[in-house]
C-alpha cells in the first residue's frame, strides 16, 4: 500500500525539496532545520513530514499553493537555505497548531476538482473536511485513498434526520417515527429536496435505538468514517407529541441575534437525544465521534448538557456581522455568539468544539466581499484561548479569486503563523512589487464595508443599500490600475471583472429600488455573469437561482429583500432598523 510517507518522498522529489526525514515523536509539529549544511525535516509522524516538504517547497522552493489546481512557482521567489555560510541550527522550529481541526465544509457533491481540492488542503494542511451523508455515498475508494493519504478526516453527516430514517421507507413501516402536528403524524414527503421543517418524534425510544443501530451499521460497512452526525433536517418545527412537548416551551423563543426569535427553542429537545444515541453508539463503539450542530433555535448548550469524549459540536454562527469580530463585545450579533461559544467551551467533558464559519460572507452573499484577513488571524487566537478545537468553513472553488485570500489565511492562522509575516508574504508572492497597491485596494474594500454602518450582516441588501455607485467605480478603477501593470496576470484580471460586477450588480439594486427594473435587466446581468464561466469569481448556480428569486419578486411585486422568504426577510428589515 501507498503510505503518507512514500507520498511525502515523492512530493519532495516534485518540488525539488533536498532533505533528510526524521522522526520525532515528541516534537508538536514539523521542524526545518540544517543539519551538516544538509536540509533536515523533523516530524512527529508522517503527516507532519508531509507538510514539513510542503512547507519548504513555499518557503525555499519558489512555490505557491495558493490557488487549487495550481502550483504557483516563481524563481524569484527561490533561496537555497544550505548554500550560504550560515552556521547550522533550526530554521523553523516546530509550533503546535493554533487549532487541531482545521478544514472546511462541503455543501456540494463531489465533482472532478475533489482531487486538486484535496492536493491543495494538504499543501495548506488542512485535515478536515465535512459533507452531506448523500455525497459521501458517491465519493469513490480512490478518492476516499487520495484523502488518508493527505491526512484528511471526512465527516461523513451534516443535516441527516432523513439519512438515519428516511421518510420514503420509515413513513410506511413506522408511521410513529415522525413529528405529530396539529394532532397528527405527519406524511413524510420522502423528497429529499423538501425537507426543511419536517422532523421526526425524536423522544420515541424505539426510533432512537433504530437511529443508534443505522449508525452502528453505517460505521460496520465503512470502516474508514470515524465521524458522522446526528443533525435536524433543515428548518423548524419539532413533534408536538405530549411527550415531545415536555422539552421545550411553547411561549420561549430563541433570540434576534440567532434568527430564531420567531420560533422556539427547541435546544432541550435536540441535545436530550444527541445525549442519549450518542451513548448508546459510544457504549459499543468508544472510537466513532458523533457531531451535533449548534445554531438557531439551538444555539447555546442546554442546562446540564456536556460533551463527553466521543461528542463534538458544531458551532455556527449564522448570519454573523463580518463588520465586527466574532468576541467583539461592541457587536449587538457576535457578542452573543461569543457568549454561546464560551459556554460550549465550559461544556467540554472530553468531547469537542468546533466552530462552522462562513468566510464567503453566507449563502447567498453572492461574491460581494468579504476581507477577513487580520480579523481570522484574531478570531482563531480567541478561539484557542477559550479552548476551540477547530475551525471550517464553507467554500466554493468557483469563487476562489473572491474568498481565496480568506481561506488561504485561514488556514494559516489555523496553524499558528503570524498574522503580519502571512498577509504580506501572500500578496507579495500573488503582487510581486506591487504588493503595496494590493494592499491599498483590499484596505481600500474592508474601509467601505467599515464605514458604510456600524454591522454589516453579509447579504446583498445590507451592503447594496449603504453604499454608492461612485464607492465601486472606484475600485474598479483601482483593480484596472494593478491590471495594467501585469496584462498577462489573471487573478488581477479577474479582480477587475469582479469590480465590475460589483458595479454592475449595485446598479440593478438601485434601479430595482426606484421601481425602474425588469425582470429583463435582471436576465441581462445574469448572462453576463455566466459570460465568465472561465473564471474564478461565481458560484454560477447560486446566481441561477438567486436571480430567479429576483425576477419572481419583481413579477408578483414583493419587496425584493433576500430570497423572498417571509421570516429573512423579517429579519432583514430589524437589521436595517437596529443595526444603522
Ligand atoms: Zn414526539
Ligand atoms: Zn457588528
């Protein structure tokens, strides 16, 4: 069998990287050193080697792993660490990660850039990755290989009630397995697609021990999962059944900050079942992790609730303000996801505590931007201090010239870099000599997204309406300007086309607004967007669907908000009023 180790000799080769491997099993991380005049990596298991070769081929190789699918290579960028007169010694010494988890979470299907997905996490070492039950169905042994051997732990979970029970063959069998409303069972739909707010009678006994019996199963029949989950379908409404009803109370909702005033708390409820299928699975299988999510109307850990070994929460915070940062105690939002945070932290009885963040904004942000570059580097170190095991984030590959910088970063921070050395070691190596005006024009974005408000929720409407035409032009402005120094250069060709969009976009909002739009300026804008299907800016699907919600809003004459659903959009008018 291919072994990490064989894989990291052989990427030495690729890259050029001339050194000798130790191990050492003491050390918290890999470590550079010159030993002799010779190149010497230490590492305390080859995984660490692996990143250790990485490491250098960045550091002395003239490489860049920053955009997937791409190794980025500069001559320039070049330097023999053992040619000069330099006395031996270590040159990077070994440093525990910031964060033990890091990685990212999939909301997508496994396509054919998974493989350059998986190159670039371990070049960027990162060693986690999340996905539906649905997907990982479809990922194949070689692929499932691809990812051990870079040292990827995959979640197989994410929203999966109608995984462990589907509807379409529990709803005939076991009628009794699924929520009471109003009286009555439900019919489950068995449309995998429409599973927002249909649940299931999650204090029934027999469901939950058929639960824990699928996931021991499920865990039989792949031997390679040592984590999956146990987490609602999409949306609202739990079973209204008289034993159900005792775990939760009617007249007490969740909170504006989570987007769950409107309905109430269902935490004693969902963490009352996580606990006890939880044990049941840990009682036979001590190895396997169950994860449970933490947002919404279960937000905070309920009274007396503990992460025992074997449990970890994901915790997201859901429409967060990106203006402010997640411990900001200033921010009316992230104060109180940092409180929730706190107390899952206290939570821990040997279980974990990952955080589930979204630096692309959220769904639906629609490549408008997001730079999180200095605020990642703080929010991690907080997140280590109060005891976080981990941090993913959503992500798309399509927008990858929008958000890149964020994941790239983060994924340093994660590790432990600096945050000054990092950020200006990516633009140099993405700007060359221009990295100052690189600078500028990012500062130039975050300064709009600043001062336009106090808290900056990230969804179109939010940025749309505090802002000018005039505030884009300007950037795209200065995009064209670093364009023209490099005309060969296509992330800065494609910044540019990203301004334009901006100003594109901002001018439909606007028009939209002064009631002088058609659904055919909406279906032009659209066309354009697809027009750079080439490039790395859109997620063009969200677009298609997105800009469907658009037109439809335009035709029935609603108020375009959001995604014309009546309770975002609710939400989205008190932000407008409470956060100026
Ligand atoms: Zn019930
Ligand atoms: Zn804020």
């Amino acid at each position: 069998m291919y072994t990490t180790l064989q894989f990291a000799r052989d990427e030495a080769k690729k890259y050029g990287v001339e050194a000798q491997f130790v191990l050492e099993p003491a050390l918290s991380s890999f470590e550079i050193r010159r030993t002799d005049g010779h190149l010497v990596i230490a590492a305390p298991c080859d995984l660490e080697l692996l990143y250790g070769v990485y490491e250098c081929a960045e550091q002395f190789g003239g490489y860049t792993f920053f955009a997937p699918g791409h190794d980025h290579f500069d001559e320039r960028l070049k330097v023999n660490p053992c040619t000069s007169n330099l006395p031996d010694g270590t040159l990077l010494p070994a440093r525990p990660p910031r964060l033990k988890r890091r990685g990212f979470i999939q909301e997508f299907p496994f396509n054919s850039e998974t493989p350059m997905l998986f190159d670039w996490m371990a070049k960027n070492k990162l060693n986690y990755l999340l996905v539906w039950m649905k997907y990982y169905d479809e990922l194949s042994d070689a692929l499932k290989q691809a990812a051990a051997l870079r040292g990827i732990e995959i979640e197989s979970g994410h929203h999966n009630f109608d995984y462990w029970i589907p509807g379409k063959t529990y709803g005939k069998t076991h009628p009794e397995f699924f929520a009471e409303i109003n009286g009555k069972r439900i019919t489950p739909s068995g449309n995998a697609e429409l599973l927002l707010s249909e649940q299931l009678c999650t204090t029934n006994p027999e469901l939950r021990a058929e639960i824990a019996r699928r996931m021991l199963e499920y865990c039989d029949t792949h031997p390679e999962v040592h984590t999956i989950s146990l987490v609602p379908n999409d949306g609202f409404g739990w079973c209204e059944c008289e034993n159900c009803s005792k775990f939760y109370d009617k007249n007490e909702k969740g909170d504006f900050y989570s987007l769950s005033e409107h309905v109430y708390k269902a935490d004693r409820i969902y963490h009352d079942m996580v606990r006890d299928i939880a044990a049941r699975v840990n009682r036979v299988r001590p190895d396997i992790q169950i994860t449970l999510v933490a947002y919404v109307n279960y937000c905070a850990p309920s009274p007396g609730f503990t992460l025992n070994a074997g449990m970890a929460v994901h915790f997201a915070p859901y429409w967060r303000c990106i203006n402010h940062e997640i411990n900001d105690m200033h921010c009316p939002i992230n104060s109180h996801y940092a409180d929730d945070l706190r107390q899952w932290c206290k939570a821990k009885r040997g279980g974990e505590v990952n955080v589930y963040e979204y630096y692309m904004g959220v769904n639906f942000y629609l490549s408008l931007p997001m730079i999180h570059f200095h605020e990642m580097f703080h929010e991690l170190q907080w997140y280590h201090d109060i005891g976080v095991d981990g941090i993913l984030t959503q992500f798309h590959l399509p927008h990858w010239t929008v958000y890149g910088l964020n994941y790239y970063l983060m994924a340093k921070a994660a590790r432990g870099a600096d945050e000054a050395t990092a950020i200006n070691d990516i633009l140099r190596r993405l700007f060359g000599p221009d990295a100052g005006e690189a600078k500028a024009f990012y500062n130039n974005i975050k300064q709009l997204l600043l001062t336009m408000g106090n808290c900056h929720i990230p969804y179109p409407d939010s940025l749309f309406r505090r802002t000018t035409p005039a505030d884009y032009q300007r950037l795209l402005a200065q995009a064209q300007g670093l364009a023209a120094k490099a005309p060969a250069d296509r992330f800065r060709q494609e910044l540019v086309i990203w301004m334009d969009y901006l100003c594109r976009f901002k001018t439909l909002f606007d028009r939209i607004h002064a009631s002088q739009a058609t659904t055919e300026d909406v279906r032009q804008l659209l066309e354009w967007i697809h027009t750079h299907r080439a490039t790395r800016i859109f997620v063009h699907e969200r677009f298609d669907l997105y800009f469907q919600g658009i037109q439809e809003a335009l035709r029935t004459g609603r108020k375009w908000l959001h995604f014309n659903i009546d309770w975002e959009d609710e939400y989205i008018r008190r932000h407008a009023e409470m956060l100026k």
